[in-house]
C-alpha cells in the first residue's frame, strides 16, 4: 500500500493555469486498497505566473516551480478515468486504434502542453486541503496521427 511521509504540503493554487506534462511515470502491480494495480502518474508543471499576498513567485515546499501530479489507475480501456484523461489531453474523442497492444503512455503525454482547471475542497485530515483538476484541454498543435516512416530511398540505378 501506498503510504506517503506527513510532510508540509502546498497545494496548487486553484483556478485556471496552463503547463506542461514533463515526467509520466508507470508504476507496475502497487499495492491498492483494491488489490494489486498498475498506475500511471502525470506531472503537470505549471507555466502560469502565481505571486503569493507578498506578490513572490509562489513556488512548492521545494522552492521549485508548481505543479501537479495526476494518478490514475493504467488500463486500457473506454471506462475510467484514464479514458477521459487521454480524451481531454488529446483533444479528441478516442478510436479504437487508441486501445492497441502498442500503447505507449510517454508518446502520448510526455511533452504536451495542457490548459487545466484546479478546485479546492476539504482534504481527509481536518484543516488541509484537497486540489484535484476538475477540467483539462489541450493547448498548441495536436498530432492527430502517427508519422509515416520516411520513403526508402534508391541506393541503384534500375529505372523502376
């Protein structure tokens, strides 16, 4: 089971920002409340300027910029919360041809650049807080499908 160090957290401001993903992690058979699963991580780094009440440039506990990681459970399929995800990030409705023994979460995330929307709620311990994307959509141009390889080029001299 996941269990993470009681360390002093800043969550990301809420409201709309605009970053990029710049790490995708795959984590293989973690250990749920629902049994071994495979999860995937997004990280979102923040390109949006956020100045805290003295009007700093509001970094995380680490002093390096904000940003936000996703997890979601890694599965290849229409439903859940990956499905939308890749759907929301892609601009685009998913295929059949989205869902292939090829997958491959890096090619599809790592470097996009993405518009997101972050909500504040209640965390679980009393007096923190809770930051989840309620909405997201990509930004800039969207390969819609894969590059052709390049043509093989002639090496002889036959006329066909």
């Amino acid at each position: 089971m996941l269990n993470f160090p009681k360390v002093e957290f800043t969550p990301h401001p809420a409201g709309q920002h605009q970053g990029e993903i710049f790490e995708v992690e795959v984590r293989l058979q973690e250990e749920t409340p629902w049994g071994l699963k495979d999860k995937i991580i997004l990280k979102i780094q923040s390109e949006t300027p956020m100045l805290d009440e003295d009007g700093n440039q509001r970094t995380d506990q680490s002093g390096e910029p904000m940003f936000f990681n996703i997890w979601e459970f890694l599965t290849l399929t229409r439903k859940g919360k990956l499905g939308d995800r890749r759907a929301a990030i892609l601009g685009r409705t998913l295929t059949n041809d989205d869902f292939g023994d090829g997958y491959d979460p890096e090619e599809e995330f790592l470097n996009r650049k993405v518009g997101y929307v972050i909500k504040h709620k209640p965390g679980k311990e009393q007096g923190t807080i809770s930051a989840s994307i309620e909405t997201m959509w990509p930004i800039g141009k969207i390969p819609t499908t894969k590059e052709a390889p390049p043509a093989v080029a002639k090496d002889d001299d036959l006329p066909f």
